[in-house]
C-alpha cells in the first residue's frame, strides 16, 4: 500500500508538473500539499453549499486547518427589476488529474446583448482565481491547446450564447477524489452598455489519477527536447533593410538611367554666312556653268535675276523671291543710308521682267552684260566695316589704318556711278 501511495503522488506530481507551465497561478494551488488529509476536503464542505448561487462554494478550512477561509469566486450582480438571463450548464460527472474538463454554459439572453464582451479574463491574484486554485482547479493557458469558446446563435428575439470553459482539476492527495467546480462568473453587456454578472452552480467532479488503471505505474523518462525557434531580430532587420535598399537602388538606377536617355538639344550650326557671298559664289558658279555657249540664253538670265532677287531680299530683310521688281524697288528707296547704285538695281530688275513676262530672248551679249551687272550690284551693297578704335585710346597700328583708308575708299566708290546713274532716264 506505501508503494502504490508512492507512485500516485509520484505520477499525480509529474502531470501538476507538467500543467505548471500554465500561467494561472498553480504554484499556490499545488503549494497546498502540506494540508492534512484529514481536513474534512473541499468537496465535502462544496457539497453543502451547492444550493447558494451567487456566493463561493470553493470550500472552508476544516476544523483545526491552519488554511485560510476560501475567498468569494463569483459575486452576483443583476440589476433590480431586469430580467435574469437563464443558464444551462453542463461539466462531465468524471474527469483525470491533470487533464482538461470542459464546462458548457448555454446562456439564453435577449438579442441586443452580449455574452462576454471583454473575453475571457482571470487576471492572476484575483479573488475568482485563488478561490479556483483552493478548490483544486486551475484555468489553463489559451494557447496551451485547450481555449475558452464562444458560439451565438440568434433565435428571433432571443439569443443563446455557448460558452465552454476549460478547467484542469489538480488535487491535493493521489488516488480518487471528489472535488467541487466553485461558481464562475459570466459577464453579460446589455444593449444600454449596462453589464449583467451572472454566477454558475457549483460541479461536483470525480477526479482520478491518470495511472489509476496502470498496476505497478513507475515513473517516465522525461520526453526528448523540442527544437526551439528563435527569432533573429537584427538578421531580419537586416533583409528588410537590404530588399529596401534593394528597390530604392533599382529606382535610383532608372531614373538616372532615363535622365541620361533624355532628348537633348541638337548643339547650335555654324552661323549663316552673309549674303553676298552667297550670291557671289552662286554667280561665280553660274560663269562656270557656260550656260551661253550652249545657247542657253534664257535660263542664264533667269538664274542671274533669281540670284539677285534673293540677294537682295536676304540683304534688307524681305521676301525677294515673292515680291514684283515695284515692292523691291519701293523697299530699297526707303532703306537708310541710300542704296548704293540704286539705278542700276533698277534697270537690272525691269530687263529681267521683260525676259521672264514677255518673252524677250536675250542674245549672248546681254547675257554677259545681265552677269557683270548682277556682281556689280552685290559688290555696290556689300556693308563698310567700321574700324574699331584701339582699348588704350592711343594711335591706331599703322596696318589697320591702311585697311580702314582701303574699306572707305571701297565704300566711297560707288558715288561717281551713282551721280552718273541718277542723270540716266
């Protein structure tokens, strides 16, 4: 019989062992070991107390105990006048030391209010959680396996709220023992936010050991140890970083990558070149073209009076190409200083209307005579340069003298011509 006692508490400590990882305070329930067997028990003194609703029912100290008297675990609370919602409660007859017996409450209650709004809560210290844990229960983890539910169903106007709670019996002495489940409490909110708590009838339990049918029980191994996951905080810290680096880096790549691809402006042209030496190229290449000797008479001089036409337009800015010989002639009369050789341009222009509108075949002569006078009204407009004065102020270099004496005196020229021009009809 010693041996057999043995082995119970032996095997009745390890599963209370094993059920202490649960956070719910039972070291004080499990601390209580050292009462006497003869204490009268918890469920004796439960037994006579199951009929009181709404007070504890975990169990007094006997006579001669030196255990303090069970505090209250579910105080009532309805306000006067409302309507008590009706509880339906179920918890197996039989259960096993260490192991999860589930008590089912069915809560039938209106249909604007609600069965446990806050969840379930059995902050440790409190009075509901010693008076469990003097009556040899204790509420397991809800991430140990075995959590609390919740399960409504609307039935018209009323609601029925399934509420099912796990709790682990853990007594005191090995072997058979009767326990009793003390009242919990079951908060119900009202739909003016005015909360109901409702207590539950105390269980009787039947608690056995887990080796209670294993004859001649010894003690097991301990089970291998689990991997354990830890969480590697600066290595995670470090590939979020890296996959953000990552993204903006690729960003960064494509926008430098679509500035470098930009359109850019095409870098600026040489500057156009004056004028006159366009038209002077372009008659000097019509002379090499020896339109005459082939007896090409009209198209030399079409070609002389389109080249001065444009000359002159490109010149004194306008449009020589689309204006009559009256437009050309008007422009030149108003430019400031006077045109040089006006009346050459003027007779120039008036022979080549009469070869172009009325059909005037001109003869090798006046050919020729048609190209000279097209150089010559080119060289008679071409502008003066004005010399540029020294930056000190002092005497001029005798070889830029000589240059400006040559400009003015080119410039100077066509006045002769001119006087002899304006005497002509």
């Amino acid at each position: 019989m010693t041996g057999s006692a043995s082995s119970r508490r032996l095997s009745s400590g390890a599963a209370a062992a094993v059920v202490a990882l649960l956070p719910l305070g039972l070291a004080t329930a499990a601390g209580g070991g050292g009462a006497p067997s003869g204490a009268g028990g918890v469920a004796a003194t439960a037994s006579t107390q199951a009929g009181a609703p709404g007070t504890s029912v975990a169990g007094s100290a006997a006579p001669g105990s030196t255990r303090p008297p069970a505090p209250q675990s579910c105080v009532e609370h309805v306000p006067e006048g409302k309507e008590r919602p009706t509880l339906d409660e179920k918890l197996p007859a039989r259960g096993t030391s260490g192991h999860v017996a589930v008590l089912e409450v069915v809560v039938h209650h209106g249909k604007g209010e609600t069965v446990m709004p806050h969840g379930f809560r059995q902050p440790l210290g409190s009075d509901q959680n010693q008076a469990l844990e003097q009556a040899g229960f204790i509420l397991p983890h809800p991430d140990g396996g075995a959590p609390p539910s919740l399960e409504r169903e609307d039935e018209g106007e009323r609601a029925k709220t399934t509420v099912r709670i796990p709790v682990v019996p853990l007594p005191e002495e090995p072997g058979r023992t009767e326990l009793t489940l003390p009242p919990l409490p079951i908060a119900v909110a009202r739909a003016s936010g005015e909360l109901i708590t409702l207590c539950t009838k105390p269980h009787p339990l039947v608690v056995d050991d887990p080796i209670a049918n294993t004859p001649d029980a010894k003690p097991r191994d301990n089970p291998p140890p689990r991997r354990q996951l830890e969480e590697w905080t600066t290595a995670k810290h470090v590939v979020y970083a890296s996959l953000i680096a990552l993204v903006v880096g690729g960003l960064v790549a494509w926008l430098v990558g679509k500035w470098l691809r930009r359109p850019r402006p095409a870098p600026p042209g040489p500057p156009p070149r004056p004028p006159w030496e366009v038209a002077l190229e372009e008659l000097h290449d019509l002379r090499l073209a020896r339109l005459v000797d082939d007896e090409r008479f009209t198209e030399h001089f079409d070609r002389v009076s389109f080249t001065i036409r444009k000359y002159l337009g490109d010149r004194y800015g306008f449009d020589g190409l689309e204006s009559t010989t009256r437009e050309i002639l008007s422009v030149l009369r108003r430019v400031v200083p006077p045109v040089a050789g006006m009346a050459l341009v003027e007779r120039f222009l008036r022979k080549a209307d009469l070869v172009k509108f009325a059909r005037l075949t001109p003869n090798a002569d006046e050919c020729a005579t048609a190209l000279e006078q097209g150089e010559e009204v080119v060289q008679r407009t071409i502008p003066a340069l004005e010399p540029t004065p020294p930056a000190d102020g002092g005497g001029a270099d005798p070889e830029e003298q000589s240059r400006a004496g040559d400009t003015a005196s080119t410039a100077a020229a066509p006045k002769p011509d001119a006087e002899a021009d304006g005497g002509e009809p």
